[in-house]
C-alpha cells in the first residue's frame, strides 16, 4: 500500500512538488553546493529523485525516442552514464544494460526496482572499468557537470564506453553563469566533441518535442544529439 501511494505521489507533478517541500522542511536548510558527485548524492540521500525530466511527458518523449533508436539499428547492448534512480529506466525496453552513477543511494535504489531483471546491471561511476556497448548514453547529465575536469572525464568516458553510437540528450550552449542553479552549467558540448573527440560524428540533431519555454516544468533546454563513429 505505502509503495502504491508512493508511486501515485510521484507520477502527479502537483503533488510531487509538495512532497518535496515537505522533506526539505524536514530535513532543514540546505547545505552549500560542495560539487556535483555530492550535490547529487545527498540530493538522492534526503529523498529527492533525479528530476522533472525522469517524469510524465518527458520521460516518454525520451523513451520513447531512445526505444525506436534501439529497434531500429539492432542495438544489442546500453551503458548508460548518469542512470539517476531508475525511474526513466522503467520505460525503457533495452535487451542489456548497464547503468553507473555517483551517487550510491541512487545505485541501491536501482539494484531494488529492477532486482528481478537479470538483464539490467548497476555500479558506481568509480567502479567503471572501461565496460563498452553498442550505445552509450547520457541523459540529463552534462549540464549538471559544473566542473571542467569532470565534465572532460566524463566526455571522454561517454565515448570511450560506445561501440557503434552514442546519445546525449542535453542542453548545447554555453552559460558559465549558472542562473539555473549551482548544480546547472550549461554547455555548447557539441563544440567540445569536434574538437577533441574527432573519431565520432554527429549524425543527428532531434529538438525537444517539449521546448523550454521559461518554466522548467513544461518545457526543457535539452535536445537529443545522436553520434556515430566515424
């Protein structure tokens, strides 16, 4: 009973947002921004999940782009980088996974949901030891990589990790200013790829069936970028 309450909570924007405030109230004032891994990590820790976008429309739209993508080239196998905690995951139909994050509340809540499914497989970014597949993918994760030397890691991880392809559903323009949020540093990642990964090619741009339109709720900044190697 309490999970079915739980999961109604979560899949009504209105009451989430409540739900929210409520366990910031509880937990009281929030700490500082010490970097993303923690940020991230305690974010997951006082009960928060991996946000707006891993919900409703927004998570179909993703899905539902992602699952045809899959379909279509005979993808055998997805690693993903940045798997959050699991909730965009149950749309997804991928005959393999794997699934790393930095955050451990995150992993262990994923090794819960999906503990009967042999075909999904989740560790820690620091327990990545350069596992490949035939797609790589990063969802709403490059934005929130605020330091340059994790996004750099990160990138060259994210591609490093594919064999055949590579997905990045994320914002592509550069704002160091962080208006959105200490844990938001919008990126022009395309550029960054061209120049310093030249082996992968970027072989579609599909905007964002929900543009951002001001309100983070109803719109987003991300847009998928499909790549290929070369």
């Amino acid at each position: 009973m309490l999970r079915s309450v739980k999961g109604l909570v979560r899949s009504i924007p209105v009451l989430r947002d409540l739900a929210r405030r409520w366990a910031r109230r509880r937990a009281g004032p929030a700490e500082p921004f010490r970097g993303s891994e923690r940020y991230w990590e305690e974010r997951y820790a006082r009960g928060d999940d991996s946000g707006v976008g891993s919900y409703g429309k927004f998570a179909r739209f993703k899905a539902d782009t992602i699952n045809a993508f899959v379909e279509a080239e005979g993808i055998r196998s997805v690693l993903e980088l940045g798997c959050g905690d699991g909730s965009q995951l149950k749309l997804a139909r991928y005959p393999s996974y794997l699934g790393f994050d930095v955050s451990a509340t995150a992993i262990e809540a994923c090794r819960r949901i999906f503990a009967g499914d042999p075909a999904k497989s989740f560790f820690l970014m620091g327990d990545y030891r350069g596992q490949q597949a035939d797609l790589a993918l990063s969802l709403d994760v490059i934005y929130h990589l605020v330091e340059d030397e994790v996004f750099e890691s990160y990138m060259r991880t994210l591609f490093g990790a594919a064999l055949r392809h590579v997905i990045v559903y994320a914002s592509d323009f550069d704002d160091p200013g962080r208006k959105d949020g200490a844990h938001v540093r919008h990126r022009k990642f395309t550029e960054w790829v061209a120049k310093n990964i030249p082996d992968w090619t970027l072989a579609r741009h599909l905007p964002n069936a929900h543009p951002y339109a001001g309100d983070y709720r109803t719109g987003s900044f991300a847009d998928f970028h499909f790549y290929r190697k070369r």
